[in-house]
C-alpha cells in the first residue's frame, strides 16, 4: 500500500561515524528536511509493525547529534526561550537538508520542542515493548541522559505547554498555539514513555517520578 512506499521510499541506509548502521530520511513532500523527528515518530508505525528492528537505526543519527557539543553547548541555548538548564534541552527537529545532515544548532531552523522530545521517548518505549525489555536494554542505556533530559523538559510543560509550533505547522490555527490540548497529551504520553525506560533501565525512582507526573497531569 502507498503508505508502506512512503516510509520505505523516504529512506536509505548510510554508515554512522562508529561504522553501525543509520537509517537517514527525507522529508518527501514537504521541504527536504533530514531525519524530522516528527516525520520518524508517525512512519515508526509501519516499521514497529513490520521491521522493529529499523527503529533503533533511524533514532540514532538524531541522538548522536543530540548528545553532541553541537547540540549540548550551554553557549549555543543563550536566549532560547524555556531554556533553563542542562535538563530543558530538548530534541532537535531536524539534522539538515538533505542530502546532507550536519545537523543543527539550537534555534535553528524549526523548533518543535514538545513534538520531538515525547515523539523519541514514545519510539523508544514502544520499540521495548515490542522487542522485550532485554533486547532493547542496551540500546535503551547508550543515551539514558537523553531520556532523563527530555523527560525533564516535558516536566515543564504539563499540563499547560508554552506557545510553540506542532507537527501541523502548515494549518494556522494551529501553527503556534499556546496551552494545545495536543500538545499537551503528547507531553504526558512522552512522561509515561519515560516512566516506562527508566523502569527498564532499573532507575525505580525515576521511573515512579515520571508514571506519576504523567498519572495527575
């Protein structure tokens, strides 16, 4: 089916600076953006259906980039907005125009701070559960302070988010919106995402914190 063709079709397989495996992708109808967030976390559908084992290799260029000094330079957040400290950096948008994913620096290009940071931690909960916990836990280990730093940030932002652009940035009304209801619900599915790795991780006490955060929220 067309929807099978796009997330397939939209991909290609490149090596990694490590020499592992990454799946890089293109946004195909809309600006040519590599590796969107937000474009992964609604095609990981097909492949958690069908191809599992292709998530972890489509997160990780995005987390390499994330957990780099590119990324997590405290001099590159200076004015961004909600940006406290080392715990509220959020996942990046996107890692460039294809074909080349330099990746970007914070307030570069799109943000989309709710959207990214609860879309990798949904993909990564539900790549566990699909595959059981052993297999995913050494995946789930190599970037648990990314976890840990998203699950903080969307701390911040329920149950009322601040204003900021959603995956459908082309419909006005609800290109910026403040306090989006489904902003909202995604930031408390990212909470219980992250409640749900660090209990795989064996951090009980984050785990709780988190499950409980997205419980009253």
């Amino acid at each position: 089916p067309l929807p099978s063709r796009q997330c397939y079709g939209g991909t290609e397989l490149a090596i990694g600076p490590d020499g592992s495996p990454w799946l890089m992708g293109k946004e195909i109808s809309s600006d040519g953006d590599t590796n969107t967030v937000d474009i992964f976390d609604q095609a990981y559908l097909m492949w958690l259906w069908l191809d599992p084992g292709l998530i972890p290799l489509e997160m990780a260029p995005i987390l390499d980039w994330c957990a780099s000094a590119g990324w997590q330079d405290d001099s590159l957040w200076s004015g961004i907005p909600s940006w406290e400290d080392s715990r509220t950096k959020y996942c990046i948008h996107d890692l460039g125009v294809y074909p080349v994913a330099a990746g970007r620096a914070p307030g570069n290009h799109e943000q989309m701070p709710i959207e990214e940071s609860a879309g990798m931690l949904i993909m990564a909960a539900s790549y566990a559960r699909v595959v059981g916990a052993e297999a995913a836990r050494p995946f789930l280990a190599r970037w648990k302070a990314l976890w840990a730093q998203w699950a903080h940030y969307l701390l911040t932002q329920v149950p009322t988010p601040a204003t900021q652009l959603t995956t459908d940035d082309w419909a006005p009304v609800y290109r910026t919106p403040t306090g989006g209801v489904n902003l909202g619900i995604k930031a408390i599915i990212g909470l219980a995402a992250a409640g749900q790795i660090a209990g795989i991780l064996g951090n009980h006490a984050k785990a709780a914190k988190w499950t409980a955060a997205a419980q009253d929220n």
